[in-house]
C-alpha cells in the first residue's frame, strides 16, 4: 500500500466510505433511539438478566449471540 499515491488512496476511501457509511442524520437518529431505549426504567433489570445469563462473559451467549437475541423475555410483574 505504500507504494500507492496517496491522494489516489485518500479519493479512494473517500469515495468506499460515501458508499458505505450511513448518512450523518441516520446515524444521530438511531443514538437517539438507543439512548432513550436505555433510558427506559425496564433496562436496568433486562441488562441484570443478561448478565447473568453469560452476556459479556466468555460463555455460550457471547459465542453465539445471534441464537440469544431476544431471548431475554421479562414480564412486567417480575421486574425490579
């Protein structure tokens, strides 16, 4: 890569990341979504579950995330 031009390579990156990145507006938005979806008073008690189910440990849930997601159900009466 060091050999490259480096403004070719800076035109490069600059025209990948106008493909691949979202647009500034959608990525303000979904920080939006998610910190008011952290904010709300169930989070505490659903992220207490995860943990202790093995969530940022190395365990199964970490190792296969994608099969545990959504899988941490709660039902109003039995949060704290």
């Amino acid at each position: 890569m060091s050999r490259f031009d480096p403004l070719a390579l800076a035109d490069i990156k600059r025209f990948v990341n106008a493909a691949s990145l979202p647009a500034d507006d959608a990525l303000t938005a979904e920080m939006d979504a998610f910190a008011e979806a952290v904010a709300r008073p169930t989070t505490p008690s659903i992220i207490e579950r995860a943990l202790e189910q093995g969530f940022q440990q190395r365990s199964d849930v970490e190792l296969n995330l994608g099969a545990y997601v959504g899988k941490v159900v709660h039902k109003p009466a039995t949060l704290h």
